[in-house]
C-alpha cells in the first residue's frame, strides 16, 4: 500500500510518501472514522492488518480471517467496528481506537 501527499502538486505525485508492505497483494483499504491516522487492510492471504499511518515499522495488528485460508476482498471500519467480506463469508470484529 503507498501513500500519497495529496496536498502536493500535481506534477509531484509520483513521489510517494510513506509504502507499507504486504507479504501478498492488498486487496482493500478502509480509513478509521475517528482516527484518520489509522487504516484497516485486507489481502489475498486471508489476513486483515491494522495501521498507523504515522509509522511505517509494521502493521500495528493483524488478524486471520477465516483462519488465513480464503481472501479478504473487502474490509470497512465504523463506529469501532471492522466488517471483512471475502471468500470465506463475512466476518464482523470490534476494534478499539486509540483516542488522541
């Protein structure tokens, strides 16, 4: 996943700002609704990472849906709640905000 500084002009957008890396090809993104620092991912390798746009050293968590074993095509995260659709169904999780 790469992240772009929107306020840049627009010749300079091929410069990124920060890349978190997947062992396998991301799928889908969802930003918290209180925390714009904070996004939920989903890949094709089953797993949903939490991140801190702040830090690029790592996912913050990460979770298996479906035991790992189906692809995650679809995560959305409101109100604390993180939904994931895939292969394997859907699947809703409560997560916890940090509160700045």
């Amino acid at each position: 996943m790469t992240l772009y500084d929107l306020r840049t002009s627009p010749s300079s957008l091929s410069a990124s700002s920060a890349s978190f890396q997947h062992p396998s090809t991301p799928s889908c993104v969802s930003v918290g609704e209180n925390n714009s620092h904070q996004v939920v991912t989903g890949a094709y390798d089953g797993v949903v990472r939490v991140w801190d746009l702040r830090s690029m050293k790592g996912a913050m968590a990460t979770f298996k849906a479906w035991d790992g074993a189906k692809k995650v095509l679809s995560v959305d995260w409101k109100r604390g709640v993180v939904g994931v659709g895939g292969e394997g169904g859907l699947e809703v999780w409560k997560v916890g905000e940090e509160k700045a």
